[in-house]
C-alpha cells in the first residue's frame, strides 16, 4: 500500500469510528431513558412540578424531588455522562456505584465568587437507578 492509500483508510475507519460512538450513543441514551419509565418507588406525578409519594418511601432516604423522578435523574447522569466517550459510560457508572451509601451524589463544580470555584449543585441519584442502568447498558 502506498502511504496515500493508508491516509484515505485511516481517514474512513475515523469517519466510521466516529458514527459507530455516535448510534452506540444513542442506543444508551435511549436505554437509561426506557429505565426511567419503571416507576421503582410508585411515584404519582401531578402535573409538571407536583408528585405523590408514600411517606413510607421516603424513610432514610433524601427529600429530593430528583432522586424519586428518574426522569429527571437520567437527566443530570447524562449531563454527568456528556464529556465522556459512549464505550467508557458503563466505566464511569461503576466508579459512582463504589460509594457505601444508596445514594450517590452528583456534584456539579462552577464559580461560586469571583476567582472561587467549588461546588455549585448536589444531586441524589439512586443507587438502584444506577444498577439497573449498567445492566441495561
């Protein structure tokens, strides 16, 4: 082979590298959003901002909206996911499944005072959305 000849393939196993990470992408995507619709905790919700839930539920765990909507918990795990190559998501799932809680906490960095950064959001994610969603991926 001449080395145009390995430039032009090198250059199409890119471009098929590129859209095989792109319908992977998607494929996961639409996954974590098929988990969403079990409804683990037998969430009722009442309109856009409203939902019912048993107390019971709720016991020793977070009073966050987020961690009983999985809806709006897929939201910010591929928000968490999105600077992240599609064939390492799985990876990066299982390192937040490696704290003792059920709850693990997406922290989200940003200026919090000029020249000062830490953390600007805290968000409860539950450890069984996780599971569910590695299983499924």
């Amino acid at each position: 082979m001449e080395l145009e000849e390995i430039r032009q393939r090198i250059n199409e196993l890119t471009k098929e590298k590129e859209m095989m990470e792109e319908t992977l992408k998607e494929a996961m995507v639409s996954s974590i959003y098929e988990i969403t619709k079990e409804n683990h905790y037998g969430v009722k919700k009442i309109g856009n901002h409203m939902m019912s839930i048993s107390l019971s539920q709720m016991s020793g765990k977070p009073w966050s909206p987020k961690f009983y909507d999985w809806e709006d918990s897929a939201k910010s795990i591929l928000k968490y996911l999105s600077g992240t190559p599609a064939i390492n998501w799985k990876k990066k799932l299982m390192e937040l499944l490696e704290t003792k809680d059920d709850v693990v906490e997406l922290k989200r960095r940003g200026m919090i005072w000029p020249g000062y950064t830490g953390i600007v959001e805290r968000t409860p994610i539950d450890k069984v959305f996780i599971e569910k969603i590695i299983k499924k991926i």
